[in-house]
C-alpha cells in the first residue's frame, strides 16, 4: 500500500514529464522543441549540450518509464521492465528539477527555485497515534 501510494503515483508523474507524444506537454518536449529553435537558447546554451541532455534525461528516466508503462498504466501479464528503486525515482526528480532551472533561468533570464523535500523516515508516521484516545466517560 505505501508503495503503491508513494512510487506509482510519483513514478507516474516523473512519467508524464518526460513523454514524447506530441499530443501532449512535458519538459522533454519542451526541450527537444528548443531544439528548433536555436535562437531561442542563449548563446551560452549550444544545440549539442541541448542533445546531450535529453540523452542524459531519457537514461535517467528510462526505468521508470518502462515500470509505469508496462506495470503501473496497464498491469501486463508479463512486464519485461524492472521497477526503478527510490534512489533512481529521487535522481530523476532532481534531474528534472535542474533541467528545467536551466532552461527557464536561460529563456526567461530569471531564477526558480521549487522546494522539493523527501521524507527522511518514512515509516515514522506510524509511530505515533493518530487519534486521541477518548476517556471512557465521554464514550
């Protein structure tokens, strides 16, 4: 149940950033459409770093991808993909956060900062009560 709650709800949206179908929004399309457009990019930022990382997002998140393709969307009978560890969905989420601070700083000319936090223990909310034990006069 917490892992089905935590890893496929965040791999799915790790998912969604990085979808290649034109149908639909993400920051690798974002990226990828930069490409065709070089003098939105700043001088800074050439078309081969531009390539290099998207590379470096799709081995990032290639894992994940295949475990919400195959297992988390459509539950196959046989997946062929390995479920990606916290560590890797973690990295993939920085990763994504720096990609897009990189390419927003460098269009916009601004900062962005989003405050992004993980759970040190995840378990520990299971180590307190959630409800106040009522006295038995007021039962």
């Amino acid at each position: 149940m917490l892992n089905d709650a935590y890893a496929h709800s965040t791999a799915t949206r790790v998912r969604r950033l990085i979808d290649r179908i034109n149908r639909t929004i993400s920051v690798r399309r974002l990226l990828k459409d930069l490409g065709k457009y070089p003098d939105v990019l700043p001088e800074i930022i050439g078309k081969d770093e531009l390539v290099r990382d998207i590379e470096l997002l799709d081995r990032a998140t290639s894992k994940i991808k295949g475990y919400v393709d195959q297992f988390v969307a459509h539950h196959d009978r046989k997946p062929t993909s390995e479920a990606p560890i916290y560590r890797e969905l973690n990295g993939a989420i920085d990763l994504l956060i720096q990609l897009f601070k990189k390419y927003y700083g460098a269009i916009a000319g601004a900062d962005f900062d989003p405050i992004v936090s993980y759970l040190e223990e995840p378990l520990s909310i299971f180590r307190f009560s959630w409800f106040e034990k009522r006295s038995e006069e007021g039962t």
